[in-house]
C-alpha cells in the first residue's frame, strides 16, 4: 500500500487488494486506519506514533494486524520505505 504523507492512501498492489477484500476504488484517499480494529484506533496500539516512525523512516520491517473488509484479521509482514525529495520532505 502506498500513502502519502498525511496517511492517506493512493495505491495497493493486487496481492493486498485480494487478501484485504477491497477494490482500489474503495479505499483511495482513505487513511491508513481502515485497516484496525476499533479498539486498536482507539489506543490499544498506539498507531500515531508507529506513523511518525515511518515518517521519519525509524522502521524497516514490521508485523502488523490488518483487518480485511469483512472483519477478518491479517497479519502481515510490511516493508516500510519512506521517499524524501532532496529537502528531505516526505512525499511518500
């Protein structure tokens, strides 16, 4: 899933499209957050500082629970690359 700097998403590749249940049409502009659990939105984790870190490019590899478009959950290994312009200002 790509997103831009704010969270919003602005592309998925097929092979999440198919596990996750959604067409890219569904979830275009969205936030990242689609994809937790209410409780997990609501603190359990806290997602706002994981969103820092990968601004700030602090992570590399990370096991994250997905949830699919009919409530099921995923567990994905995600591989976090956050591209800066030559100011160093995140655009992706």
């Amino acid at each position: 899933v790509e997103y831009d700097p704010e969270g919003k998403i602005v592309n998925a590749n097929e092979s999440f499209l198919k596990l996750s249940k959604y067409r890219l049409s569904e979830i275009i502009g969205l936030s990242y957050s689609i994809f937790l659990r209410p409780e997990t939105k609501n603190g359990q984790t806290n997602y706002q500082d994981l969103w820092h870190k990968i601004l700030e490019n602090n992570l590399s590899n990370e096991e994250l629970k997905f949830v699919a478009k009919d409530g099921s959950e995923l567990w994905l290994t995600v591989i976090f690359n956050t591209l800066k312009d030559s100011k160093n200002k995140v655009y992706k």
